[in-house]
C-alpha cells in the first residue's frame, strides 16, 4: 500500500524559511499531479501549490513568489520551498498524489510562523 510520509515542518520565525519534504512508499504510476494543501485552525483546507504531470506549476495566490514546488521522480519525493514565511503561512500542510483512479494523502506536518 502507497503511503505519502511528510517532513519537514516546524516553528520558525516570521521571514524565515522551510523545507517541506514528501516521501512517498511503494511506486505510483500514472501520476496526473502531485501538491500540497494546507488547512489553519478553523479553516478550510486550501491548495498552496501544484505540479501537474507535464511540469506546470500553480500556486495560491496568497504564496506566491514565496514558495516553490518541485518533484525528484528519481527519490519519489515532492518538495515544498517556503521563504519569506509569515504568521498567516500557520497551518498544517499536506501533500497529495493523483492519479488517474486515485488520490493519496500524506498525515500532514505542522508549519508554525510565529511574529
């Protein structure tokens, strides 16, 4: 069974930066796309970023500029880039994997930005 294992998070101060990892057991093929969402307290959960299978990227608005997403197919990891973090970045950020029948979840890791 493919599990996605997320790494990576942690309490950081306001403009700095982290390195979201996600690791992925087992082969996945037919992969359409692979990202992160994230979801605050009392929120809903929001896509941060996205990959898709041909290399486009997409990002939330509010992240822009600031994060970068990337994949290393070869070590079946998608990585998620954050500078310049700020006290709304505050959440716990999952990465996902589609495919053409399924979706898989990562458990999620903490990000915290504090002021």
């Amino acid at each position: 069974q493919v599990q996605l294992v997320e790494s990576g998070g942690g309490l950081v101060q306001a403009g700095g930066s982290l390195t979201l990892s996600c690791a992925t057991s087992g082969t996945i093929f037919n992969v359409n796309g692979v990202g992160w969402y994230r979801q605050a307290p009392e929120k809903q959960r929001e896509l941060v970023a996205g990959l898709s299978s041909g290399g486009t990227r997409h990002y939330a608005e509010s992240v822009r500029g600031r994060f970068t997403i990337s994949r290393d197919n070869a070590k079946n990891t998608v990585s998620l880039q954050m500078n310049s973090l700020k006290p709304e970045d505050t959440a716990i950020y999952y990465c996902y994997i589609t495919t053409i029948t399924s979706d898989y979840w990562g458990q999620g890791t903490q990000v915290t930005v504090s002021s």
